[in-house]
C-alpha cells in the first residue's frame, strides 16, 4: 500500500513537472468562425413568430463540419490537429470556436482544413464527440456524414412551408464533396473567420432549387459555393 | 532534452503500473473476448480493435435487438424481421414490415456471419455494420423514429442505465455506444457449422449423401462463382436476370452509386441456411428453392448488365435442380438457429 502511494505521488509529480514545460513551450491558439448573415452575426431565432415580407430570407439552421484542421507555412505543414472533427452549430456559440495547442516556434503563414469529413472516417463506423450521428449531421438510408447544412424560410420557395433545405455531402466517388479551404493568416492567437452566408445565398438560386438532400453533382457545386464563404476577418 | 527524459521516466513508470495490475485484469469479467474464426476461412473485415467484443456489450446488443422501444411507437423490435430461428430474416413474407403494417420494398436480410460483410443492405447502401441500423430506425416503412430519440428514450430508462453503466462503465448512453453495442450482438451471429462445414472440416462419420454429392458438384460448377465459398458469396453485386417488377421499379445499386452500369444490381446474398430463410430474392418473389432454380435455368432475363456468368443458359435437369436443392439445405446450420444465446433474453424482463 505504501509503495502503491509513493508512486502515486511520483506519477503526480512528473505529470506536474511535464505539463508546466509543455505549458512553457506552447502557446493557446484560439480559432472563432462567425456565420455572417445580413451583415450581421447569424442568431437564430425559434422562439419568436415573425411574419415574412414577400421578399425576405430567413435561416434559421446552420451547420457545418470543419476538419484535418492544419497550419501550413511556405506550402508545408507545420501542424495539424489530432482527432481533427468540429461541428458547427449557429444555434449552440460554445461550438463555433475552439483552441489549439500549438508550439511556440512554428511559424505559419496559411490556416487549412476541410469543409466535411474524409472518406476514411465515413466508412470507419460509430465514432463518438461532434462524430456522434445523433448530432443530426448523418445520413441514415445511404452511409455518410452531412458535410453541411442550411436551412430557412423564405415566401419566394414554392414549397412546403416556404422551406429551402440544403444538406450536402457524399465521401466518396466522382461527387465526393469535402473541400479544402485555405486561409492566409499571420501569426496571431486568435484566428477569426467569417462564415459568409450572404455570399451563398447570393451564388444559389432559391427558386430553381430549394431542396438538396442527397449527394452527386448538384451537391458537389453547391460544395464550391460553401467552400468560397470561409474568409478571414482581419 | 529534460522534456524527452521526463517523457520517457513516465513511460516506464506508467508500464511498470500496467504489468502489476496485468494479474488482476485477467480475472475482470469485463475482458475482451477472442472473436474465433472459423477453421479455414477468410479474416473479418470488421475491425474489432475499435470495438473489442465483451461479454456484457454483447449482451447489451442482444437486449437493444429485441427492444420495441427503438420503434416510434414502440410496437416493432429488429427481431422483428429479423428472427433467430429463420437465420435471423423474416420468412413468409416476401417485403418487410414495419409499425402501423407499413410495407417496405424489400425482403430483410439474414443476419449471418456480418463480421466478413463489407458492406451492408442489398444495395450496399451502408458502408459499415456500427452504421447498419440507423437506417430501419429512420426508415418511414419501418420503426420510423430517430436515433437521437432513441438515444433520449434510453437515457431516461432504468433499466438502460444500469445495462450501459455495466457495459461502458459510466451511464452515460450516446450514439457510438448504443451502435457499437448493437454490433457486438449481431457479430456474435456466426453460422459455420452445417453438415456441410462438418464435411469440409472432415469430422468422423458425416458424409454427403450421393445426392448431395451431385448438387455439390453442380454448385461448384454453376454456383460458386458468385456464391464463393466458405461464406458462399462474394459480396458484390450482381443483375441476376430478374424480370422488373413494375410495381415497385427497384433499380437496386445504381440508386446508391448513379451509376447506370449499376442498374438492377443486388448483393449476391449468402447461401447459408436458406432452407430456412424463404422466401427468396430481394423482393421476396420465390416462396420456394425450386422457383429459384427454375429461375436460373429458364427464367433469365437478358438485361444490358446481366451478370457475364449466366449469359447463356444455366441447363439444370430436374434431376439436377433436385440434387442442388439437396446441397442447399446441407448448409443448414441448426446449432445455429436454436442457438439459445442468440434469442430473446429473458433474465432482462
């Protein structure tokens, strides 16, 4: 028992000792995205009954999965995140931001990750955290992560209750929809990154296409719309 | 330097606590069990380093497999359609079912020997078995509900939280645990002992009948391309010269691949066991063996796409189609279908 309680407190030391030289050679950095919408931060808003003007748009679910999050310098890597899988949500603020450990001499000019989730994770089975399919980000009568997704109401969609409903995604095959951003950044600790939800309503159309729920081309291209709203906030 | 020492000093320490408590590990209840393959087959593809088999997940899966309250209105379980005694499909019926006698469009599948399956439902649709059973929890002809209220039902349920608290160590109920669970359940399902194995594995005293012989020999010749031995298929897909059913304008595969090549393609599904897991196809449309057969010798619709293997005719003399059949139910395994570790499991209720 004794023995058991000095290596206790040896274990206990040294944990101690090597997280405070890890604290010493590691600096916090803090990485926020803001969905922008109106020119302004997207809130959404399901308790209040709004009556819609003919014209008006209304989101009212934002979602997105950014992941193999890296810093890249002069086109290299210079450090990636482990377990690298986030989920954003409008509706939940603690998720749109999170920190990074990162080492204090790394030097970097580029911030790159992946809009979506790798073909090797889909097809690797039930995972936990953000990965949990009942997170609403999962398709269930065809294997595969929803990469992203955005919803709303709007007078102009001749559909069901005015709704639009955008769920893209597809890991794999010719359509396969993850798409790479990058990002230049200086080095700073806190890297803001503006979600620019105008920028996407502007590039689809409405009324032609309201509804995308199922991977292939359709959701391919509207990948490339979502990839282009990502930009820095200086 | 320091750092790099320090790092290394906790290594040791922390294996030296490893192989002093290595003793008391080996007696946990809890220990990850050996899934055992069967002599003289293929590895799993199912990776159990991400999901090591224990006896109480195990047994966690095979409640959740026989719970209603994955339904929407709790009234249908996975077993179901999913029986133990008819290798885990549903027999006589040819689609399944689900609540409210809501009709699908497809026969369920038997649940065999999943851990070599690399993929999942007739159209491959699933990709991994953890993922398998989201869909008839969605699915509208189905058990219609949603994974996150499953996973809030089960939450809120005593008996559920102890189950899990026993399996997971902590009562915490979240979709990975729930999946996996289910998984360890239905990986436990291994058929590999049919007369037919007892013969391949040269056991004293079975021996095929000289009918069984003939169909055995007509199997190899005609059959098992497509149905390969020892899992008696090859896991792909196939347009096996089935006639359209207009009804139900079924294009199979290319609903998942958009793919026209894949047009009307359906897994090549197992052969174990058949005898039992009428009817057969993927909508069910032969009630019996000797419709299949004739099937495969007269009925063969030459679509675009027709598997290469039955462009021209498959000739079965009756006495032959009789000695096929004879083969088939060689493969049936009763130690698997009365398995009393695999039907409802009364200690929970």
């Amino acid at each position: 028992m004794q023995m058991l309680q000095k290596l206790i407190f040896l274990i206990t030391l040294l944990i101690i000792v090597y997280s405070n030289i890890k604290a010493q050679n590691t600096q916090q950095i803090q990485i926020s995205f803001r969905p922008v919408y109106l020119d302004r931060t997207l809130t959404i808003d399901l308790e209040s009954d709004i009556k819609l003007d003919s014209t008006d748009v209304v989101i009212d679910l934002f979602r997105c999965y950014i992941s193999n999050l890296e810093f890249v310098n002069k086109k290299n890597r210079v450090f990636y995140e482990k377990d690298s899988y986030h989920l954003l949500d409008a509706e939940k603020l603690e998720t749109l931001s999170f920190s990074l450990e990162v080492k204090k001499e790394i030097l970097y000019d580029s911030i790159r990750f992946m809009i979506g989730i790798d073909s090797l994770t889909s097809i690797s089975g039930a995972m936990g955290g953000d990965l949990d399919p009942t997170k609403g980000m999962f398709w269930t009568w065809n294997t595969g992560y929803i990469f992203f997704k955005l919803e709303g109401e709007s007078p102009i969609c001749e559909t069901h209750k005015n709704r639009f409903v955008y769920h893209l995604g597809g890991y794999d095959g010719l359509y396969a929809a993850q798409q790479w951003v990058t990002l230049p950044v200086t080095n700073n600790n806190d890297i803001n990154i503006m979600i620019d939800l105008d920028d996407y309503m502007q590039k689809i159309d409405l009324i032609v296409q309201p509804n995308l729920m199922r991977s292939g081309k359709s959701a391919f291209k509207y990948s490339q719309y979502a990839s282009s709203i990502f930009k820095i906030i200086k | 330097m320091q750092n790099n020492f320090l790092q290394w000093t906790t290594i040791i320490v922390i294996v030296f606590i490893i192989m002093a408590c290595a003793r008391s590990i080996d007696l946990n209840p809890k220990k990850n069990l050996i899934f055992d393959v069967p002599e003289g087959w293929p590895q799993p593809v199912y990776n159990f380093s991400k999901n090591p088999l224990t006896a109480s997940k195990i047994a966690l899966g095979r409640m959740i497999f026989y719970d209603p309250i994955l339904s929407r209105d709790s009234t249908i379980s996975c077993a179901s359609c999913h029986l133990s005694y008819t290798a885990f499909t549903h027999t006589d019926h040819d689609l399944s079912h689900g609540i409210e006698d809501r009709i699908g469009t497809r026969n369920s599948l038997t649940l065999t020997n999943l851990a070599w399956s690399p993929s999942f439902m007739w159209d491959g649709a699933v990709n991994h078995l953890d993922m398998q059973s989201l869909a008839p929890i969605s699915h509208s002809t189905e058990m219609d509900f949603d994974i996150e209220l499953v996973i809030n039902r089960l939450n809120s349920n005593f008996k559920y939280q102890t189950a899990f608290t026993e399996a997971w160590g902590s009562e915490l109920i979240t979709g990975e645990r729930f999946l996996k669970s289910i998984s360890q359940f239905v990986l436990t399902l291994v058929t590999s002992n049919s007369k037919y194995d007892q013969i391949m594995r040269s056991e004293a005293g079975v021996e095929f009948t000289e009918k069984e012989q003939k169909g055995y020999e007509q199997f190899k010749a005609k059959c098992s391309s497509c149905h390969v031995e020892p899992l008696f298929t090859d896991y792909s897909y196939q347009n096996n010269g089935l006639a359209v059913d207009s009804t139900l304008n079924d294009s199979g595969r290319m609903l998942i691949t958009k793919n026209s090549i894949d047009s009307l393609k359906f897994k090549v599904p197992s052969l174990r066991n058949i005898e039992f897991s009428y009817p057969y196809m993927h909508d069910g449309r032969f009630r019996r063996l000797k419709f299949v057969m004739k099937h495969y010798s007269k009925g063969i619709v030459e679509h675009d796409n027709l598997a290469k293997q039955l462009r021209g005719k498959i000739n079965l003399s009756s006495d032959e189609r009789v000695e096929l059949i004879a083969f088939l139910k060689t493969l049936t395994d009763k130690e698997f279908l009365f398995n009393k570790s695999f039907t409802y499991p009364k200690s929970h209720h």
